[in-house]
C-alpha cells in the first residue's frame, strides 16, 4: 500500500542495484533518509508538507522495502554512496539530507565522504555509531540491546524470522512513547516489506556493519568533520539523551550543531510530526 500521497514512486539504478524511491515537489532538493525497521513510508506525514518549497526524495535504503537486497555492501561508505549516485541520477548535485536512525548513519557518512554536495544535516535520535561503540556500558548495552543481539551469525535471522510480527510490534511498542503511535496500516505495510524475501538478513547485516566496517571507517576518520550545518533532534521520552549529551557528542563532530528534544520516543517523523515539520522548515530554510 502506498501512503505517500502526492509523490510518485520509480526506481533509480545507483551503484549496482535498483532502488525503489517515492519523489516530488519542486525547489531546493532534500534526501530522506529512513531508519529500521521501517523503510521510506515513514516520512508520509512529512515528505508530502515539505514539498511545499522543495524537491523532496525519499528511498528505501539497500537491503530495505522494495530495493535490492545484495549479499554485501551495508557498510555505510557504500550505503552512503548508493544514495548519493541516487541524487546525482535525479539530477541533484547539491542537497540537504535528513536521516532517521540507520538513515542519520548513512546520512553522516554521506556529509563526510560528499561534503561538497551535502548543503545540511538532520540527524534524528542517533549519536554517532563510533561514539555508541567506543563508550558502551552497561546502561546502553542493556537500552541498544538488539545492536549486539544482532552481532551473533544466523541465529537472529532464525528467531527474528520465526516470529516476525511479534518482533516488529515489540519494536515499535517498546521505541514509541505512546501505544499506536504507528497506526495499523502502517505497521502493515513495514510487516509487507520487512518480510520480503532477504530483508531481515540484509537489515541484519547493516547493524552487523557498524561494529565492524563502520567503526573501523569511523576511527580512521575521527579528524574529519561535518562541515555543513547540523540540527540534531532526539525523542524526550525515548533513550538516546538519557546515555549521551546528543548536542556535545556531535560537537565533537561537526563544526555548527544545534538542536532539542521533541516530545516523543524514538519514531519521531510520526510520532511529532507537526513539530518537526517547523524544525525542518525552519532548518532547511537557512
């Protein structure tokens, strides 16, 4: 089901696969990028609106909803440059990318190794991943349990599969400030796609990505800096803020950070979506 309305969906060859994307609008180009487990109908509450003054592209990440799901490449240099050939095949050169859990990691790889493209940065709910892992504790092993559930081989592709809407629903109940936050159709959707055929082992892998390639690429880049602006955005009520200073930890990190909380958990595109809305617009703007 397509909840996207008012942009149309294609597909675009970048980097050797075929990535499904929804687009539309006109004005200055902005990339949307979606985090796990959903895919790029999370940002329906907000693509739509920012069309108003923007050429707004949302796809579906490597390995998620509709594009290609290949053995390798979840490491988010080539994730970052699948989205980035994504731009450039629509014509974009320049442009701003806000990006939601995974999508803020590929979103911070893209600003780094494509800083002569990337205009800004939203970053909602993550710190970055090199962070996590070289301050990890028992508090954020206990909160980002599933990062290192998921490090093991085979087996929580054998669980996750064996019962994967019960998964899903804890995920997004356990993420979320509120019940329902995620409304069913939606959940629908996400369960459609997350049950496609290679998807839970290729969102797998992404994960199993940032504790080796991604950290490893991280720590050979930890003197380069984001040099486009930055707004950092967390869930008040989510877990991000409650182990890391968000704003401090991407001032190591970028040289011009702002950024709050919103009132909400972890989904914040649909949990606050009015709220972030004005931030963006606001943001994007300039």
């Amino acid at each position: 089901m397509d909840f996207m309305h008012g942009l149309a969906r294609t597909t675009v060859r970048a980097n050797g696969i075929k990535v499904n994307l929804w687009s539309g609008g006109s004005g200055a180009p902005v990339l949307l990028l979606h985090g796990y487990p959903q895919t790029a109908q999370m940002w329906h509450r907000i693509a739509p609106a920012l069309c108003e003054g923007h050429t707004v592209v949302c796809p579906d990440l490597r390995g998620y909803g509709d594009t290609d799901k290949p053995a390798s490449g979840y490491d988010k240099k080539t994730m970052a440059r699948d989205m980035h050939e994504v731009m450039a095949a629509l014509g974009h050169a320049r442009y701003a990318i806000v990006g939601h859990d995974r999508g803020a990691r590929v979103a911070h790889r893209q600003a780094l190794d494509y800083a002569e493209a990337v205009t800004r940065l939203c970053v909602l709910d993550i710190v970055p991943t090199h962070t996590v892992f070289a301050r990890a504790e028992r508090q954020l092993a206990a909160a980002y349990w599933h990062w290192f559930f998921f490090q093991a081989l085979d087996l929580p592709e054998i669980m996750i599969a064996a019962a994967p809407e019960p998964f899903l629903r804890h995920v997004f109940r356990s993420l979320s400030h509120r019940a329902g936050a995620i409304e069913e159709p939606l959940v629908q959707e996400y369960l459609r796609a997350f049950t496609l055929p290679g998807t839970i082992r290729a969102t797998l892998e992404d994960y199993r990505a940032a504790a080796g390639r991604d950290f490893e690429d991280d720590e050979r880049d930890l003197d380069r800096r984001v040099r486009c602006p930055v707004l950092a955005i967390w869930g008040e009520f989510g877990k991000m803020h409650t182990l890391f200073d968000v704003l401090a930890t991407w001032r190591e990190k970028a040289d011009d950070v702002t950024g709050h909380p919103l009132p909400c958990g972890h989904f914040i595109p649909e949990e606050a979506p009015e709220e972030l809305l004005a931030d963006l617009r606001g943001f994007l703007r300039g």
